[in-house]
C-alpha cells in the first residue's frame, strides 16, 4: 500500500514527524518500506500562461513562445515541444531556477533567438521518467504561483508491507483509522453524502452464486462527458499512489479503491445486454481482457455476465468488449462483495495481479459497497456531469456472514502480554477499531467490525491491544514452563550426527525446493509420476519432488557454470510420491559429488574421484548406526545410473537405496559433465542404529586360519563373507580379506581370494578338531554357493 503523507494527514492529523509517524505504524505491525519524496529537489519553477506562439526563423521543430509568468512582462522562450500552444498553462522555469540533477536555467540564445527560461515536462521536474511533451496544467492554474505549492509536491509517499491478515489496511480510510488509534485523535474523513437519484432508470441484476457474492450493488450514470479532464489534485494522488491517470471514470474507481478500499468497475450501459449476472463461468467460456489478452474459463472463475456472455472476470479484472471509452455517455457503476476463496489464486492462474485482486483475496469489507457506490457518484458527477440513477443493491442475506462475539478475559491479557491494562484503556483501544464492545464480569464481549476478517479469537484481540499500547512498552521477562523430558531412544542416530560425517568428508549442505520442475524430474526419475501443483509459483516449479536429485543436480550444475571444479553436496528432506491416491512423504538423505577426490595440491596427484570413493563415504556415514557388516552393495539396474558403475545398497536384505555415476545419456541430455555420483538413502532406515553392547574380552588364545579359494570374476566379497558366516560356528570372531589375485595359474574368468578367519571361544581353548571341522565346514558351504575351490 503506497499513498501520500498529506492524503493522510486530511482524514488524521497527529502533532507527530513523518519518521515518528513511520516507526508508530511499523511497530503497530503496517511495517514502513519507503518513505520517498513525490518529487526531487527543483526551485524557480512557476506557473506560465503561454499567450502567443510563432515559428522559429531559422529552425522549423522550435517554436517562440510569449509566455506569460505574473511578472511585468512576457517572457520570450523558445521551446521545441510538439504540444505547445496558445492559452495553456505549464511548469515554466524562469530564469535562476534549479531543475532536478542541479541543471540551471539561465539566458541563452538558441539558433540566434533569445530563450528567457524553459518550458517543463513530467520528466523535467522529476515526476516521470518519460514524457512526450509539455505537462499540462489545468486551464484555471494560478499564473505565477510556484508550481511546488500549486502542486503540493513537499510531500513524501509512505510504502507499507502489509502481512495478508491486515488487507483492512490497504486503503487510507484503513490507515487513518490505525493513526488514529495510535495517537488518540479524532480521524475525520471527507463527507460522503447519499447522492439522490435524478432519473429512475436501473439495470437488472440478478446474483446466480450467493456464496461467492452475496452483495452486489450498482448505479446507472446517464449523460456523462468522458473527454473531460480528471482534476490536477485527484492526479497527483493517484500517481503518489502508484497508478497513472486513465480518463475521469476509470481514475474515480482507482481514487476510491485507494481512499476507501472498494475495488469498483464501470461498463458502458450502451454496450450491455439483458442485464447482469454474477455466476460461475462456463467451461471453455472465452472472456476478451483489458489488458490485451484472452483468456479461457471454466466453473472454477466467477464471472460478471450480461446476455452476451462473460464481460468480466469478478474481482480481478473487466473485459475490453464493454469497456468505458471516449464516446461514452451512460455507465454501469458496480461495487461488489466477493468471498476472499473464490477469488484467492484466480488472478495469478491467468499470469494476473490487479490492485482489485491484491484487495479481495485477502477480505473487503461487506458493509462498504454502498458508500463506495455513493462517493464515486459524487465525484464522478463533480468532474463529469450526467445523471445519477437509484442505488440497486441485491443481497443475499444468508450468505452473509455475520461477526459472531469474542470473549476476552482481563487475567488472559495480563497473562499474555505480562502487563496490567487498565480496563478503560482496553475498551478505549477496541472502541477506537471500531469494535462493539461491552462489559462482562471477566472482561468484554467484543464484536469484531466487518472488515477485520483477521478477529475470530481471544488471542486476535490480545495482540490488538499489545501492538497499540506498543511492544516497546511490554515488560522484558524470561519464560516460565513446566518442560517434560521427552525420551531420546539410544538407538536412533540424531540428525546432526550424519551431517557431521558427510561434511568431515568434504560435503556441504544444501536446501533446495520441495516442488521442481517436471522436465527435469522426468529425466532423473522417470518410474515415478510427479504430484502436480494445483497453484504453482512458476511453470519450472510445479511438482512435488519424487527425489532429492533434481535440486541436487541443479545446484551442481550452477556451481560447475560458475568455474567450481570439485563440488561435494548432501540434503537432508522429504520426497512426495502416490501410493494408492495417498500422498506419502518420505525422510530421505541424498547427495551429489564431482571433481578431483582431493583438492590441488603438490602431495597427492590428482585423480577424479570413481564409484569406490563415494562408496568410502557412505560406509562411513552408515558405520555410525554400527552394522556395516549387514550391508550390501548389489548390482542392480537403474534407468538414470550408469550400468558398470552402480549399486543398490541393501541393509539385512532390505533396500535402504542407490549408489552410481549419472548415466552418460542423462549428462549429455542436461548438459553435464561426466563423472558426476549420486547417492539417495532412506534416512528413516540410516538413523536406526544399534545399541553398544560389552563382550568382555576372552583370556583364551585365537587361532587363525587363512584360505585361498578361486571363484569367478563376477563373485563379490559380501557374497563370500555371507557364505562364510553361514557355515562358520560362533567361535569365528573376525573374517578379512586380505588379497585378490587374478592372473597366472588362475583359470580365465575366475580369481583367487585369500581369507583369514581368526576363530576364539570365551569359556575354554579350542582344539585344532574343533578348527578344522570349522574350516571343513566353510569350504563345503563355499563349494555348495558359489562353486569357490581351494587354490593349489
């Protein structure tokens, strides 16, 4: 909400700075962004009265002008405006004057004719940034008066950034009212008289969707001139505003929207049919815009229709077909209640966001559409002319909600805000919001006025009266609770614990979106179907992530893009997949890792890191649930890992998840480049540890035995540690394998694995029958599952 300091102060005028006015409003929650002033620093500048214009002897784009300032005489300018000419009246800059960027004005001659000044435009003074000619001044403009004080520019705008529970706020009847609150005065808006009737003539209405308007109020204006001008002081207070003048009738509807916080729309009478219809749009209904565009509806969009159709799209935005234009004579004026979810996210499916949107999704006011339609009356009739007709309001009373009380106990505020509020003080501040209030025995009763939609209960009221007393005066005092120790089961690895291990190996965290874009999430999880956004913030961010590496990927390839040559991330985040239409949502930990295994340096060569090194990392961040002996690293296809240099990880048999080089094909289709790994794990899996428990250590010797057995090359080591324990007695306290060797007196396609077994009992000396059948055992067991035999 952007409006001018002086606007404000006509409705409430506190004795206080605009910076003291600035930190009341932020501290009472309407957080100031900006305070700017309306217009640079210029002097010298006073209004001219051009009397007479003649070509230039010697140029044919300038023109001398007679320019009549209040001075004895008329001053001879040479200007080379297009829209000079006689009689109007502009900023002119005298001789001495300062324009903006301290350019000063002094006599000059130009192509051989004396110039005693400068004619202004917009862009001149500072008030816009582009301007195809002179700025017009109304013809009655005081000649000679300075065009600051003509114009009231020592003025500044006031921007707030409005939280979306305070859209009572968005207009400066709003503001005002809170000043008001927060300095104890009197606010006094401009008078607002019902406008009577001069003719009877109506346009039927008729409200086919009571729950989404339950109020519709308009007004038919007869005989208006719509080429007059909008007056120079409503002007400037819609641009200090933020909104350019448009015409007389579209800039009233923005002045009211502004002072009261109504959004209003006109129709050209002439151009409707039948009468109006508040409905929902039908399907495929097509529904041509103000701004340039057509857009196609459907049930979802409430609509203003007429017998030809849509001609407006309800609380965001009117159609071109019955636009107000210059051959206008009769319109439609019409103010309207809409309920803040039929309107919430209507404007942002269309590529839209209008001041009328912006207002309605967060709440009007339901008892204001009447004043609205009588103050555009008055001051449409004021700069326009015509005839107003009788005010048609339809209601639907049911569907209009009605402020239900809310109690409020003086003990809670006390308990609350750790303060003691004197009990006038409470009804002052409440009264002065506009609240009904009456006394009970343990505080108020207080009904809530129509537009604070944000009221409903005790603790709205509380936060009311802390925010007008003021935060800065509340009692500073450390919290007092009863905390119950929640239990910390010792076998379930805390968080931090895992992000500790993956960056003592050289990872960083990242937090990407949960929502992604779909394109991407089809290339690198094309199993799963993404959940759609119903309301997306971009086209590029509308999934629900299936996994954590498409934000991964992404936040790689912008650190690649930017010359980063060793990247290493992790997230810890939820994955959202559809399991018989349920939406589940998965705890999972993921990451990323490229480049060099270690920095540049001169005591290690470089070498880029390979499936083994990454493989290095997850058994240390799984060691920390202490069974690294239960894990296994399958070969297993995945359509976007590359076939040789990938693994599912399993864990006592059950998938916990993968670990491989992205695919070449996806590198090359995301324009990567190789060599990058991925890994993914079910975090609520990797966090169950095990609890330590004490073996005391046996008096009684080890014996070990070691064993080279040949198997084939596509044998792996869990596969061999598998069948070994399986076989071997409980005596058998560690298993190692200590070499690998294929070659030379090794069959082609097999390889030699040398194994040592450490055997120990805890209650007695094993004898070497009891060794040797437990060796015995292993190699049959070997024999039998992996056709492995002793190397000769």
């Amino acid at each position: 909400m952007k409006f001018s300091e002086q606007w404000l102060r006509e409705w409430v005028n506190p004795d206080v700075s605009t910076e003291v006015l600035a930190e009341q409003l932020t501290m009472a929650g309407l957080e100031v962004d900006a305070i700017e002033a309306v217009a640079p620093e210029f002097s010298g500048v006073v209004v001219g009265e051009v009397l007479k214009v003649e070509p230039h002897p010697d140029a044919d784009k300038l023109r001398v002008c007679q320019v009549n300032v209040g001075a004895d005489e008329a001053l001879n300018i040479v200007c080379g405006a297009a829209n000079v000419r006689e009689g109007m009246r502009v900023p002119t800059a005298v001789v001495g004057a300062r324009l903006p960027g301290d350019f000063k004005i002094k006599k000059s001659k130009l192509r051989g004719v004396q110039s005693l000044g400068m004619l202004c435009s917009e862009k001149e003074l500072g008030l816009a940034e582009s301007a195809e000619g002179l700025m017009e001044l109304p013809a009655n403009s005081p000649v000679g008066q300075d065009v600051r004080d003509y114009l009231e520019l020592n003025d500044v705008t006031i921007e707030l950034g409005l939280t979306p529970n305070r859209g009572d706020c968005l207009s400066i009847a709003g503001v005002a009212r809170e000043v008001g609150v927060l300095n104890r005065c009197v606010v006094e808006p401009p008078a607002m008289d019902e406008v009577p009737a001069q003719h009877q003539d109506g346009f039927p209405v008729s409200l086919a969707a009571t729950e989404d308007c339950p109020r519709y109020v308009g007004r038919v204006i007869k005989g208006i001139d719509n080429a007059a001008e909008t007056p120079m002081w409503m002007q400037e207070r819609l641009r200090r505003s933020g909104i350019r003048s448009l015409g007389p009738v579209v800039d009233v509807t923005n002045y009211v929207l502004l002072e009261l916080g109504q959004p209003m729309h006109a129709f050209d009478l002439a151009k409707l049919k039948d009468g109006i219809s508040v409905r929902r749009a039908e399907q495929g209904e097509t529904l041509a815009l103000l701004n340039d565009t057509e857009v196609t509806l459907d049930p979802e969009v409430l609509v203003i229709a007429d017998g030809n159709g849509a001609q407006a799209m309800a609380g965001v935005m009117g159609g071109s077909p019955t636009a107000v234009g210059e051959q206008t004579c009769d319109i439609f004026l019409e103010s309207a209640s809409f309920n803040p979810d039929t309107i919430a996210g209507r404007a942002r499916r269309f590529g839209l966001h209008t001041d009328s949107s912006h207002r309605f999704e967060r709440g009007v006011d339901p008892q204001l559409q009447r004043r609205a339609v009588e103050r555009a009356t008055a001051l449409l009739l004021s700069i326009v002319g015509g005839a107003a007709g009788p005010v048609i309001d339809v209601m639907a009373d049911e569907s209009m909600a009605q402020r239900q009380p809310v109690a409020l106990r003086a003990s809670r505020i006390e308990q609350v805000l750790g303060l003691t509020v004197d009990r006038s003080r409470v009804t002052e501040i409440l009264e002065r919001l506009d609240m009904v209030v009456t006394t009970t025995e343990e505080g108020w009763s207080v009904t809530p006025p129509s537009f604070r939609f944000d009221i409903e209960i005790e603790e709205d009221l509380i936060e009311e009266v802390g925010r007008i007393i003021g935060y800065d005066e509340l009692p500073s005092a450390p919290p007092r609770a009863a905390l119950n120790i929640q239990p910390k089961p010792e076998a379930q690895l805390p968080k931090q614990r895992l992000r500790q291990a993956l960056i003592s190996c050289g990872y960083q965290e990242a937090v990407t979106y949960s929502f992604v874009d779909p394109k991407l999430q089809q290339v690198l999880s094309p199993r799963e179907q993404g959940i759609a956004l119903s309301n997306p913030i971009s086209s590029d961010l509308s999934v629900m992530r299936t996994t954590l590496w498409p934000g991964l990927v992404q936040a790689l390839s912008y650190n690649v893009n930017r010359q980063q040559e060793r990247v290493r991330l992790f997230e810890l985040g939820l994955s959202f997949n559809k399991q018989d239409d349920e939406i589940v949502q998965k705890s999972m930990i993921a990451g990323v890792a490229y480049g060099d295994l270690m920095p540049e340096q001169w005591g290690e060569p470089a070498r880029r890191i390979d499936f083994y090194d990454v493989k290095a990392d997850l058994e240390k961040l799984l060691a920390l649930s202490g069974s690294v002996d239960t894990l296994e690293f399958a070969v297993e296809a995945h359509p976007v890992l590359h076939p040789g240099r990938s693994a599912r990880i399993y864990r006592d048999g059950t998938p916990l998840g993968w670990l491989g080089a992205l695919h070449p094909a996806v590198e090359k289709q995301l324009s990567l480049p190789g060599g990058i790994y991925l890994f993914e794990l079910d975090l609520e899996t990797v966090l169950q540890g095990n609890v330590p428990k004490f073996t005391e250590i046996s008096k009684y010797p080890a014996i070990r035995r070691d064993l080279a057995i040949v198997v084939a090359e596509t044998v792996t080591a869990s596969q061999v540690a598998k069948s070994v324990h399986a076989a071997a007695p409980e005596s058998l306290v560690d298993l190692k394998l200590f070499d690998v060797y294929a070659g030379e007196h090794i069959d082609s396609g097999r390889k030699s694995l040398a194994l040592g077994l450490t055997l120990q009992a805890q209650s007695r000396t094993l004898t070497d029958e009891e060794v040797d059948a437990a060796i015995e055992a292993v190699v049959s067991r070997l024999n039998a599952d992996l056709d492995a035999t002793l190397r000769e």
